[in-house]
C-alpha cells in the first residue's frame, strides 16, 4: 500500500486529534461512580480496616497515609475533594505476606480520605478521615 504524502498528513492529524481527546478513563469521576464500580453496587460495612493519616497536612502536596485490612484482596483510596478523587488501588495477592499499604498523596484542601477495602468473603468495609490541608498540593 503507497500512501500520497496528503494522505500520510490527514492519518498523522487524525492520530493528533484522536490523541487530545479525552477517553472515559482520562475523564475524572465522582466519589460516588468509583466507589460504585469498585464495590459493584454493594454496601460498605465498618470496621476491619484501619486508615491512618494525619489530622493536618500543613502542606498538601505530600500527605503521608497508611491502610491496613488484614484478609483484604483490593484496597482504595479516595481524596473526595480533589479534582481527580481517585488515589490509588492496591491488590493483593495470595502471596502478600501483610494487607498493608503506605503511601503519600496529594490534597487539594481540607477534604475526606476515603479506604475501600474488598475482603476475601467478598464483603466490602470502608474507612473515612478528614485531614485538614493549611497549603493545597493541587494547585490551590
């Protein structure tokens, strides 16, 4: 197949164009659809999770926060102030010695954290904090 050197620009523009618009993925979703995606419709219980991090971030931009769910197969995290709420997920397998994670993440402002834990029973519980943020980290 020969190409005509138009018809190479009008393939490399529509590559550009395809790649500047944003996919379902990109766009950022609400505290609520992640937390219904994840949890596939089912309620949160309480209790068997542990979330940790500090009452306040005096900078936003590094804010340290640990989760433990001792028989957890998938952990999230959630910042529902932020302009993309989802943290992070971690997933464990039949290996991981210890259902722990440590992180720092970034806060906008004052917002919940929110740790979403799938158990292996296929329970779901759930652990919320507020950290206070006096500096943003997303450009606030």
């Amino acid at each position: 197949m020969i190409l005509s050197r138009r018809e190479a620009l009008w393939i490399g523009f529509g590559g550009l164009a395809a790649a500047a618009l944003p996919g379902k993925a990109v766009m950022a979703s609400t505290v609520d659809e992640l937390t219904a995606a994840f949890t596939g419709g089912a309620a949160a219980g309480e209790g068997g999770i542990t979330l940790t991090a500090p009452e306040i971030a005096e900078n936003g931009n590094t804010v340290p926060i640990e989760v433990s769910a001792p028989g957890a197969v998938s952990v999230m995290l959630l910042a529902a102030g932020n302009p993309e709420p989802a943290v992070a997920t971690f997933n464990f397998g039949p290996a991981a010695a210890d259902q722990r994670a440590a992180t720092r993440i970034r806060l906008a402002q004052t917002q919940d954290v929110i740790a979403l834990a799938k158990m292996g029973d296929g329970s779901i519980v759930k652990a919320q904090t507020t950290v206070k943020v006096t500096i943003g980290g997303c450009g606030g």
